[in-house]
C-alpha cells in the first residue's frame, strides 16, 4: 500500500532546538504486508520516502537507511526520529537530489516479541535464526544470468546488474515472515548506491563494519561519527543484510576475473552505535547530523558547509578477522578493569572473573594489540561466553566471523 500524508512536525526536545519548528510536508508512506492473509497474528512493515526514484536517476544515487533490525537494539530508531524531521525540511526546500529510503523499525516481527518480559528482537523465535544472517546472495545466480551481456561501460554494467539483482530478488519464495520480512527489507535497498543498518552492541564504542573494497569510500563517515573501529571483510559469513547489497559487486567482479568494469557499486555499512542503553537525544541528534553530512558529502542532500572541518578519524580501519574475542573460562562476576574505546598492548589485563563460590579470581588478558571497542552487557557470566572483543591489526581468524 502507498500513500501520501501530510506530517505536522514539532521538533522535540525543546532542550536540543529552543526555537520550535512546526511545518506541513508532503511525504511518502508505503506500508508493506509480512504476514499471510488470515493470520492469526499480522503485522505490517512501514518505509518512508523522500525524493524520488526519478531524482536519483539525475544525481546517479539512491540511499537507503534502516534500524533496529535486530529490534531490541533501540538508538537508531531514535537517530531515524531526527533523520526524519530533517529530510522532511531538506524535501520541502528541494534539497534532497536523490531518492532516500528510511525504515525507522526494521523489525516489526522481532518488536512484539519478549520473553518473561524482556524484549527479544535478535532472533525469530519461530526459526530461531538470527533477523540479520540468512539473506540471499544474489550474486550466485547473477554469475549465470549475465553471462555474455557485459561489456566495456561500467555504468552500463551497473544498471544492468541491479536490474539482474532486482529480479533475483523479487524471484525470492519466502517460506516464513522472517523470510517476507527480509525479502522486503532486501528488496528495497538492493539497487541502493548507499545502504546504512543502523544497530548498537551490548556495550560498545561506536563502530562500523563494511567490506574491504570500501574502506576509502567509508573514511568520511567514520570521521564525522568518531567511530573506534572501523572492521573490513570480504565475506563476514552467514549473509548478513549489509554484505547482501554490497558483497555481489566484488564477487561478480572476481567471477568475470576483470574482463568487464564492475565497481563496487553499493557503499554498504553496518553502523554500530554504541551499547544498546545509550539512548538519548543529545546522541541521537549527533548520530542523525553525522550521517546527514555524510549523504551530503555524497551528493545526496544539499547541506552548506557539510564537507567542511572533517574531524580526524579516530582509528584506522582493520580485519574483521583481527578481532580478538575474549571467552569466559567459567562462570563468574565480571568486573572490567578497562574501559571501551582503551588502546590495548598484547597482555593487557581486560577483566576479572570471580568465582562466587570459591573466591578464586582469573584475570581475562587479550592477546593482540588494538582497540577494546566491544563487552558484555552482564556482569554474571557463563562458560564461553564472549565478554569483550579487541579490534587487532592483523587477521588470523577464519571461517564465521560474526558472533551470533
């Protein structure tokens, strides 16, 4: 379903904008079926659409912004809030020169799920699989549906693959929500020249996960929201949602072994935005102008002074797989001697785990040299599980590189 609607906007808190700012946009609204017909429980997916398509033809982009697809992960709905309000004026001023996606609740199925009163939003409690893994790989099928249609013009190529992706993607036969539900997310960002998943971790400095081929591409907007680390992969494992729209460039690429000019056409990021009870709107409107500046860097939006006085990055990026995670030896009290974003040597003391019982103390060391940039939102912890995560220089892990 599409419609229009217009939106009577008060810019809140009063404590972040003393002057209110009240005005009537027109703004597309498309509502997108997830359930079945006759389900016994429906729910529905909401996108909003600044721009248009026709727009982004013109300016050669097409941005698309979701969160809280792990939908206990709550400050980018709060960052989509300000997002919101601002390309609501930016459209209204005709300064949006491209066609913008926002999904503000990535997850309806995952929001109206708890467990004894906690939310639950990571996983689907009907398949039990992750709301961020199991996405389609287009590329596989790509790889034989463009078989002796490229050629020399890379832009050529582009259309032509996102036009091979789209349809790759609607071919999808869902045999779930959660499938429906990624099909649609998927569906909408697939032929996106930008795709930001705004989620948060446990407790955690700011940080960004994108593929290798991008990490130039990423450098400004890893500067203007201070992230800590900044992760590279080519292939992270288990097909989460940002390598299903960027992850096909570089594979294609690979398989046509350079015979034809294909860039890595999908500036995808996973965006972290720190622990997932850092929300307030003093973060949220930081969050909100950092990405906004950014799309304006890309020539997106038309902001004066946006690409003006960068900060300086605040790390270099690193291998996904140079991330130490550090596993508890056995049940305890966890209390952290260091704190998120510390510069850590190989040795380093990062927690104490106190058996309850006994008294006995094993102090928890990395072994790289990197950043401390993730931990554990609990402080009584079980054997196994991953209580910090250090962000190293040099790869030496393999296979799925992604903790569940």
């Amino acid at each position: 379903m599409i419609y229009f609607v217009k939106i009577l906007l008060h810019n809140r808190p009063e404590s972040i904008n003393r002057a209110p700012f009240w005005g009537e946009f027109t703004m597309q609204v498309r509502q997108h079926p997830i359930s079945t017909a006759h389900a016994s429980v429906a729910c529905q997916l909401s996108s909003f659409h600044f721009g248009s398509a026709a727009a982004a033809s013109r300016s050669g982009k097409k941005v698309y912004i979701q969160a809280a697809l792990h939908a206990d992960e709550v400050p980018g709905m709060l960052v989509s809030q300000f997002l919101r309000r601002e390309l609501l004026a930016l459209e209204a001023a005709g300064k949006v020169h491209g066609e913008i996606i926002l999904v503000p609740a990535a997850n309806p199925i995952g929001l109206a799920q708890a467990i004894h009163g906690a939310p639950f939003g990571r996983f689907d409690l009907t398949t039990g699989i992750n709301f961020n893994r199991a996405y389609r790989h287009v590329a596989d099928e790509l790889k034989t549906t463009l078989d002796g249609l490229l050629g020399q013009d890379a832009q050529a190529n582009v259309a032509l693959i996102r036009e091979h992706a789209r349809a790759a993607v609607a071919a999808w036969r869902p045999g779930t929500d959660a499938e429906t539900l990624k099909k649609t997310l998927l569906g909408m960002a697939i032929d996106a020249d930008i795709v930001l998943d705004l989620h948060c971790d446990n407790e955690a400095a700011l940080h960004i996960y994108t593929g290798t081929p991008l990490a130039a591409q990423i450098a400004p907007l890893s500067a203007l929201l201070g992230a800590r680390a900044v992760l590279l992969e080519l292939a992270a494992g288990e097909e989460p949602f940002d390598e299903a729209c960027s992850r096909l460039w570089w594979d294609l690429d690979a398989h046509f072994q350079g015979r034809y000019p294909i860039p890595a056409a999908c500036l995808s990021t996973t965006v972290e935005l720190r622990g997932e009870v850092e929300v307030s709107y003093a973060l949220a409107e930081r969050d909100a102008t950092a990405l906004l500046r950014f799309l304006a860097i890309e020539g997106v939006l038309e902001i004066a002074g946006a690409g003006d006085d960068l900060p300086a990055p605040q790390c270099e990026p690193t291998p996904l797989a140079g991330v130490e995670p550090i596993l508890a030896p056995h049940h305890g009290v966890l209390v952290y001697l260091r704190e998120m974003g510390d510069v850590l040597a190989a040795g380093d003391a990062v927690a104490d785990l106190i058996d309850p019982v006994s008294g006995e103390t094993t102090t928890l060391r990395c072994t790289v040299a990197g950043v401390f940039f993730a931990r554990s939102a609990h402080r009584h912890v079980l054997r196994g599980m991953n209580v910090g995560k250090v962000a190293g220089a040099v790869a030496f892990r393999g296979g799925s590189l992604l903790s569940q």
